[in-house]
C-alpha cells in the first residue's frame, strides 16, 4: 500500500540498536511491531523522522516522552487484535481447566491418561476481568457471558458501566473485591509504571484458592516469583501465560513457572493470526499516508 502510494519503503527485519540508531537519519517514518525499541537515542538521531508507527497496542517500547518532546507523531492499531486476544485468552481458559496441553503430550507419548483428566466448565466458573473498559476487555466478557453463559466480573479505572449492562455482566469498584471472588483472571491492561506489578504478592494472596490467572497482556504486570510460590503450593489452581518478563524467559524463576505442569505457555502470540496481522499492516499503512498526506 505504502509502495503503491508512492513511499519509499525499506524492510529491515534484523537490525540491532546500534544499527538502527545510525540508519534512523535517513527517514521520515519507521515502522515497529513489539521487539524493536524506539529509545530517546534513536529518535533524537532520527532527525528527519516525522512519525513512529507501532503495529501492534503497546506503547512500553517507544520513548513517548521524547517523541512529544520532538513533535514526532506515534501511530499505533489498538483495535487490529482484540479478536485475536481475546480468543487467545479464553483459548487458555479452556486449555487450562482441560489440561489440553496435558493430554495431548500424554498421548504422543503413547499413553492414554483419561483418569487423570477430570476437568471443570468454563460455563460454571466466575471470569474476573482486570481492565474490563478497553476493546479486548470488552471482548473477552462479550464471548464469556454471550458465548459460553459463564459469570463474568470486570474492573477498570475507566467508568464501563453502560457497557457491562449491554453485554450482560457486574462492573466491580475495586480489584480487590474482583481477584477475591473470581474463579479465573484475566489480565487486559496496558504495562505503564503504574501497573508494573498491579498482580504482586498481596494481590495474589487475595485471589481465590484454586483459581486461574490468564496473562496476555504484559508479563511485568505481574511479579513472577509470587506468581511461581503459589503455583507451585497449590493456592493458585493453574495459569495462562502468553507474555513474560523476559521474551524468550531467561531468569531461572521464570524457566520454573514455565515448566510447572500446572502452567500452559504460549510465546506472545495473542495478535499471531493472519487477520490481525492484515488489519495492522493496513491499519498503519492508512495511518501513515494520513499523516503525509496532511503535512
């Protein structure tokens, strides 16, 4: 689309920092998804950059401070993956109560471990949503409650109760109150300063005993090494986990909570679909032309 609209488009899909920091000076735009940083270094030597497009909905990579600072305009596609999110998340739900994962590593191994695979319905679980006001939030309510007739429970910072009544389900005041009485956990909040660590140790001690805690959001919002200890003791029943607080985890915690067999992981997959990977591309490539088009 950019090619076509005219731009001169470079595709560098392996540059280190280094690298990206001296070529930045040659364009107008740069284009990122989640691994690359835009830090305040590579946008003060970008001295013709006008717009960082971030495809994908985080922001914690790129230096917003020193973009405003610069007048460098950050475009990002917030809407492009909340399906695909949000089927992620309760993919994980179900991989969790069924212990999928499980079964099916059992059978390749040639057993057959039907005994051990006594499971619970996501329609009987109470679905505690962390950040229930955004799109992917919403969605994950939408599909629980309309799809599934599971209870559902959110909270947020932001007012969402006209929505919740729309879609069927209990805007709760305080998270506290929501990580007390909820069978699983769904964390959708974006990773800022304020919500480094918003599932610490307390947060974790007041979760329900043998509930469900669901990450696709960042992996930071929770500390992991509480995480771990309640896994492992039994007082969390099992976790989804799409993000970590290293990609690929590195910490000899972090490589523990993987391998717990009460633990399903996926690499940061939760915009990994065909689809949304189109919406985002197209989404900036629009975004982009817009911005030129008006300057």
């Amino acid at each position: 689309m950019l090619k076509k609209a005219g731009f001169e488009v470079q595709e560098s899909t392996n540059l280190t920092a280094e690298q990206l920091e001296k070529a930045i000076p040659e364009f107008d735009a740069v284009i990122v998804r989640s691994r690359t940083k835009i830090t305040g270094a590579v946008l003060n030597a970008g001295s013709r950059l006008k717009a960082v497009a971030r495809s994908g909905v985080g922001l914690d990579n790129i230096d917003l401070k020193t973009a405003r600072e610069k007048s460098i305009q950050v475009i990002s596609t917030p809407a492009a993956p909340t399906t695909s999110v949000a089927e992620l998340a309760i993919g994980l739900m179900l991989a969790v109560l069924r212990r999928i994962s499980f079964a099916d590593g059992a059978m390749k191994n040639g057993r057959w471990p039907k005994s051990e695979l006594m499971g619970s319905e996501l329609k009987s679980k109470t679905i505690g949503i962390v950040g229930a006001a955004g799109r992917i939030g919403l969605e994950v309510a939408r599909i629980s409650v309309q799809g599934f007739g599971a209870k559902v429970s959110g909270y947020d910072i932001i007012d969402f109760k006209d929505k919740a009544r729309q879609i069927g389900f209990r805007a709760v005041d305080k998270l506290p109150d929501l990580l007390a009485e909820s069978d699983i956990v769904t964390l959708h909040v974006p990773y800022l300063p304020s919500t480094h660590h918003l599932i610490d140790k307390r947060a974790i001690e007041g979760m329900k005993r043998g509930a469900i805690l669901i990450n696709t959001s960042r992996g930071d919002l929770v500390e992991g090494e509480s995480l771990l200890a309640a896994l492992s003791s039994g007082s969390l029943a099992g976790a989804g986990l799409d993000v970590f607080h290293k990609e690929p985890p590195a910490d000899d915690w972090e490589r523990k909570l993987v391998g717990l067999p009460n633990v399903v992981c996926t690499p940061h997959i939760g915009a990994q679909t065909a689809e949304c990977q189109r919406l985002e591309s197209t989404t900036v490539a629009q975004e982009l032309m817009r911005v030129f088009q008006t300057r």
